[in-house]
C-alpha cells in the first residue's frame, strides 16, 4: 500500500499551484484552471457557508488527490454538506477514496458544521465511486446523462422553423452584450429571468434566490462567461422571458458547456428554447468549436428538447445522498 498523509489545505501560493496543478490532471479540460482562478472562487464563497479540502499527498509522488467539502450556498439545504473527490488518475481509487472521506468527514466534525445530510456525486461509469458510495451508505436520489452535439453534425433547419415562429410572436433575442446597451436595468431583470427559470429545474434541493452579488458571482464574473454566447429572449413588450447561454469551461475552445436555459412558464410550447438553443449552437459553429456538453435529469423536458435537436447521449452524472447526524458521520 502507498504510504499517503492526509492534511488540511493551507492557503499559500504553493498549494494553490499544486491544487491547480492537480485539477487540471484529474479534471481536465474544467474550470477554474489556474491558481489564480481558484484563489478568487474562495475569496468570493459567502462568509458562513464552509469551504474546506484536506490534501492527500504521496511520500513518493507529491499531491495524489484533493477532498473538497462546501455547503452550496445557492441552495435551501443548510444542513447538506457536499463531497468531492479530485484524484490523480494515476491513483488507485478504491484506497485514496476512503482516506479522503475519513479526512473530510474528520475535518466537518472538527469545524462544528451542523450536518444532517450528506451528497456526492459520480459518473455511472466511475464505478470504483458509485461502488464507493454506495458502500458508505449512500443512495442514488438523480440521474442525469450528459450528451453532446458535435457542430459538424448539427441540423441547421431547426434554427430557421424556430426563427420563424418567434418572429410571428414579435419574440426576438439578444446577446448579453446587445441586452446591456439596449436595457437600463438588465442586472436585476437577468437575476430574476434566471430565478423564475430555477424554480422549475429538478434539482436535488430547491434553489435558493441569489442576491445580485450572488448573482455576479455564479454568473457575471465567471471567467468561462462570454457575452456573445449567452442569449435572452424578449417578448413584445420588452420583458425577459428566456434564456440559454454557453460556457467556455474548456481553455481550448474546443468543447463549450451549455448554461441554464429555459423559458418562462406562460410563455412554453412555442418554439423559444429551440430558437435561444439554436442561437447557441450557431454560436458554436462560429467560434470552431467542435462540441457542446450539457446534462439534464432523465425525465426532463429539456433532455427531450436536447435529443431532438441532435445531442447524443453519453454516461449519467448520478447524485448521490446519505442521512447522518453530525455526531455519526
Ligand atoms: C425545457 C424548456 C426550456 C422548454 O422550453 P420551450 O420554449 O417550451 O421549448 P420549445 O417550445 O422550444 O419545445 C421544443 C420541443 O421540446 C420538447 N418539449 C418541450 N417541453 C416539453 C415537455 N414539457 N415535455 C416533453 N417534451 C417537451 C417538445 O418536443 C417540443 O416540441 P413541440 O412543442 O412541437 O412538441 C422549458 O420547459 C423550461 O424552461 N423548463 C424549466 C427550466 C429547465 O428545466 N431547464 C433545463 C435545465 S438547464
């Protein structure tokens, strides 16, 4: 067996280089991938929720993996603290897993963090985590599938249909960009837009509303935002009634993430998610990039919407969640 040390993360310049360092392997192609980047992420997590990572370091060969333990400030979940495992490939899991759940469940009772629930999430074809998870006690509560469009594969009719029908409705879209020139109080409408759309999507807690630093925080001052592939729906009278956005979560360009996209109740079944998501795949095709990813819930809407506009599926992201009390866990 590796001899490892598991201690808690300093925040030095060093650590962050080597934390940077390791994401970048164990996670490639994610953000934040620099130093910098993640020195600024926790700065800027809310006073009183908990961010912490312990460190697992082989004698041999330096930073093997990182546990990160949160409370997700953008939900309604005060008690539910957030596992996540970042391990050098070259690790073997089974052994580097247990040692960083001893050391964040250690470091979560040590910091008096008031716990009732526990979550976790794996790909499906992670199995060493799922069987992992499931050993500890937890259970499967979503599944969502990831799936991808590649841009040479993409059907362009459905943005000219999609286009079409909007424009009857006197519906048009901007761009971030455009939206901020043309609409005085565009923040706190964006901010609301994107409120009223959460409520709907199925998550494993319900959201909890931002306030606008929040809201520029998990939006506005993402270093993955770009404004030109991030649209908003306009109905006749001007009001916000659809969004879909892309992120540049890959440094290369290559692959870009889709954001929150949705459309507002009263305003479903007409077209307006194919039109915003045709706008972000145009996008794509432009800037060169060759896929966009997302992942939806199984059952959801907007996983039939994906398909249909011709995302393949790929393995499942799984949530998983285990009751404790914060003596027992
Ligand atoms: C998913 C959502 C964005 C769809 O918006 P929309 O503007 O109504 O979608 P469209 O009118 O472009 O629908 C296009 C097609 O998608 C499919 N679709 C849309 N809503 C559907 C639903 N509730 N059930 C099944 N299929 C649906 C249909 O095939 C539809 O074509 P049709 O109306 O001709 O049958 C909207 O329901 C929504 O905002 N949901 C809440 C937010 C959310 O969950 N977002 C995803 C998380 S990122």
């Amino acid at each position: 067996m590796t001899p490892y040390v598991v201690r808690p993360f300093e925040e030095t310049d060093r650590e962050y280089d080597d934390l940077a360092s390791l994401l970048r392997v164990a996670s490639p192609g994610n953000r934040p991938a620099s130093a910098h980047e993640l020195r600024q992420e926790d700065q800027d997590w809310p006073a009183g929720y908990l961010l912490q990572r312990v460190m697992l370091v082989s004698r041999g060969d330096g930073l093997a993996a990182v546990g990160t333990c949160y409370q997700a400030y953008w939900q309604e979940a005060p008690f539910t603290v957030h596992f996540r495992f970042d391990i050098h490939p070259e690790q073997e899991e089974a052994q580097v897993l247990s040692l960083l759940y001893a050391g964040l469940t250690r470091l979560v009772a040590e910091d008096g963090t008031k716990v009732n629930r526990l979550a976790s999430r794996a790909r499906e074809n992670e199995i060493a985590r799922v069987q992992f998870l499931l050993a500890q006690g937890f259970r499967e509560t979503m599944r969502s599938p990831t799936s991808v469009l590649r841009t040479s594969a993409a059907d362009a009719t459905f943005s000219e249909q999609a286009g079409r029908k909007m424009g009857q409705d006197g519906v048009r879209i901007l761009t971030l960009n455009e939206l901020k020139a043309d609409v005085l109080d565009w923040k706190p409408r964006l901010r609301d837009l994107r409120w009223e759309i959460l409520q709907d999507v199925e998550s494993t807690d319900p959201f909890s509303k931002p306030t606008i630093s929040e809201f520029e925080e998990m939006v506005l001052n993402d270093p993955a935002l770009d404004e030109n592939a991030f649209f908003v729906a306009l109905n006749a009278a001007g009001d916000l009634i659809g969004m879909s956005n892309l992120w540049r979560n890959d440094p290369s360009g290559n692959r870009l993430d889709t954001g929150l996209t949705g459309v507002v109740r009263s305003f479903r079944r007409r077209g307006i998610a194919t039109a915003l998501k045709s706008r972000t795949v145009q996008y794509a095709m432009s800037s060169g990039a060759a896929t966009i990813e997302t992942s939806n819930e199984e059952g959801s809407a907007m996983y039939a919407l994906n398909l249909k506009l011709g995302f393949r599926p790929g393995p499942a992201w799984l949530d998983f969640s285990k009751a404790v009390t914060s003596e027992s866990n």
